[in-house]
C-alpha cells in the first residue's frame, strides 16, 4: 500500500495537504499552542508500543524480558509468555518500511514538506488510505461490474421468478455505500503495513529467495485464503450471524454482477480478513500483493456474473456460487471446492446451468424446480416468512 500512497502524495496529495493544513496557517498556531494537539500532531502508531506504562514494565521486568527472549516450548510458563509476547511486539517493526520518513518510488514533491501534516503522520496516513482506498473500491466495483454487465452477464436471469424488483438498483446502493466502511474496518491493517508490522517486501534477490519465491505465493496466498474464507464464511451462516450480518448479501436469490460488492459492510469485512491477515504471517511482495489485491475483487465479480463457462469439479467458479446463492447452505468457498469437499458442504452445479440455448419453456421448468427447492431450504434458513419483493409479484 506505501506504493499506492507515494504515488497519490508525489502527483496530488502532498499539494492537497499543503493548501488546506499549511505550515504558519492558523491550524499551524492553533497547534502550537495547544499541548494536547502538538502531541497528536506528531503522533506515529510506533509510539503506541512506546508508551511510559509498557517501557515501564519492560524495565521493571528486565529478568523476565531476558528469559522471553530466549523462549522456546520447553520453557513455557504463565510468567514469561506474555513478557514474550510484549517483547516480540515491541520489536516485530521493520523500521525501513516505515512509510514517510523519506521518499522511495519517487523524488520528494516541491509540496512534501509544506504542511503541517507529514506523510508519516498517522492522521494523515489513515485519512489519505480511506479516500484513496474507497475511490479505488468504488472505481473497480463499478468498471469491472458494469464491463460484466455489459459484455458477459445472461440478461435472462431477468425472467427468473425470483429476481427482484429494481434488484440492480438495491444491489448497486447496497455496495455504493458498503464499500467506505469496509475501507474504515480495514484501515489498521493498511495502517500496520505501512509502519513496517507486516511480512511485505519490495527487493526481489537472494535474501528474499528470488522470483521462485514470489511465484509460490500465488498459490499458498489463495489457498491459505480460500481456507479461511471457508470457515469465516460458513460461520456466517449460523442463524443468529445470518439474519444480522449476512442476510443482505442473501437478498439476491439470483445475481447481476453489481451483487458482488453489495454486503453488510462487516460482512464484507470479515470475509476479506484472510487477504489481509496474510501478508502478516507470510513473505509478500508489495507489487504481488496489489495484484492480488485487485485480482480478488475481479474474482468477485466473476463468480456473481451468470455466465457459467464450465463445471469444473475443482474451481469454484461462477456456477458453484450461483448455487450457493440459490441453495444457501452450499458451495462457502471462494477459489476452490477443496474445503466444501472436506467440509461436505460441496453440491455440484446443475446440469441445466450449462445447457446454451434452451428452449423457453425447459428454462422456466428448471426456474420452478429451483424455486421449489430454494423455498425449502430459506424456510429452514430465514423462517416462512419472505420480505423479498419479486419481479413478477
């Protein structure tokens, strides 16, 4: 993300910050003045594990921090596992990784230094990631979305019995507004990479282990996520989690790609827990991880377009999440179908899906057996009674 963040700053954020928090402007004096706003204004997330309480006890507790230096499983006792802990803590910060205290992509803007705010101040980080990350979300949502919509989306879904009125409307207010609070829910992990507390990397050598290395985390980068996913999904599906978090993405019994984005936004959040939680304990290039970043968006889109390209027993793909959608307790995997296998949550895409031109009448039947089928299991899900309003009601 400090590449993003560079970038945005050197070509207009540094100019942005300068106009409306100058250095010598009356914020500026404001602050000068004030002792509580001068701390805040020079405030870094390094600071929070550098607190008097914490430094104290580290102090304090000197023997202790020795011997959880020197930790291993034979050593293990409640006195020094949490002093472990606090000391893995206060030295897992990479400090050349720290965002801010010198450019690295690009040269230092004539604006770097003219505001009050410096690059590495965590106000101005975690302002800049939330405009900056929702416009992206927003800009991705929609292109991607509407690009499916226009090019590969099957426009019949609009027939079926239970699309929904104005559903495409719903799906896209849904996501609109979504999409900032789930950039909000996410800012302390973006905030964590840029101080330096994440496994993120940019020289690619050796020491790194090269471009095989980087190769290899495509693979174990989905299927750790697919993992979790999984089970973070599945969880989701309990009925007391359901009806309050989950429900709304389950509005759409049938999708048009703009389905794809539209969450509770904790829902969406705690769904994208994994992409992030990763980078955290494994090794990740930074331009890998913006790909990834972006592929798992298109992906998301992908699986909620209509179009059913192939049953393959292996990729979770477009069909397996169209039955999720219409049988509710299947198919909670995002990749793959390994983990619904494991689980026995699997059911296989229906033949029917992957027939090219259909009769109209066969369409219809295969719709009214879905609907009978669906209807039978919401009622267990969600109870008989329906708030949904169909098309064709």
């Amino acid at each position: 993300m400090d590449i993003v963040l560079e970038v945005c700053d050197y070509y207009f954020l540094d100019k942005v910050y300068a106009t409306v928090l100058p250095k010598g402007g009356y914020v500026d004096n404001l602050i000068q003045t004030t002792p509580l706003l001068t701390t805040l204004s020079n405030f870094k997330l390094s600071n929070v594990f550098k607190t008097p309480l914490l430094e104290s006890f580290v102090s304090t507790n000197n023997s202790f921090v020795q011997d959880a230096i020197n930790f291993n499983t034979t050593s293990i006792n409640t006195s020094n596992l949490p002093t472990y802990l606090l000391n893995k803590a206060l030295n897992f910060q990479n400090k050349q990784d720290v965002y801010g205290l010198a450019p690295k992509f690009l040269p230092a803007s004539e604006y770097i230094s003219s505001s009050i705010l410096a690059r590495s101040n965590i106000f101005r980080e975690a302002l800049s990631i939330l405009v900056v990350t929702t416009i992206f979300g927003w800009l991705l949502y929609f292109i991607v979305a509407y690009l499916s919509y226009l090019f590969v989306f099957d426009r019949k879904i609009f027939n079926h019995p239970r699309y929904l009125k104005n559903q495409m409307a719903l799906e896209i207010h849904q996501a609109a507004t979504a999409i900032p609070v789930m950039v909000a829910l996410t800012n302390p992990f973006f905030l964590l990479e840029l101080n330096g507390y994440s496994s993120l990397y940019m020289d690619i050598n050796e020491c790194t282990g090269g471009w095989k290395a980087v190769l290899f985390q495509i693979p174990t980068f989905i299927l750790f996520t697919d993992c979790l996913i999984y089970f973070i999904h599945r969880w989701l599906h309990w009925p007391s989690i359901y009806k309050r978090l989950h429900k709304p993405h389950h509005k759409w019994i049938v999708c048009t790609p703009f389905a794809s984005h539209a969450f509770h936004p904790v829902d969406g959040w705690a769904q994208s827990l994994p992409y992030h939680i990763y980078p955290f304990l494994f090794p990740l290039h930074k331009v890998l991880y913006l790909f990834l970043f972006t592929f798992v968006n298109f992906w998301t889109v992908m699986i909620h377009d209509g179009n059913y390209m192939s049953n393959d027993p292996v990729v979770n793909g477009t069909a397996c999440h169209t039955i999720h959608h219409l049988y509710f307790n299947y198919n909670y995997g995002q990749f793959t179908t390994l983990w619904d296998r494991i689980g026995r949550s699997y059911r296989r895409p229906d033949d029917s899906l992957f027939v090219k031109d259909e009769k109209p009448e066969e369409i219809k039947k295969e719709w009214k057996k879905q609907v009978c089928q669906m209807e039978e299991i919401r009622n267990e899900l969600e109870g008989k009674v329906d708030d949904r309003v169909y098309v064709d009601q």
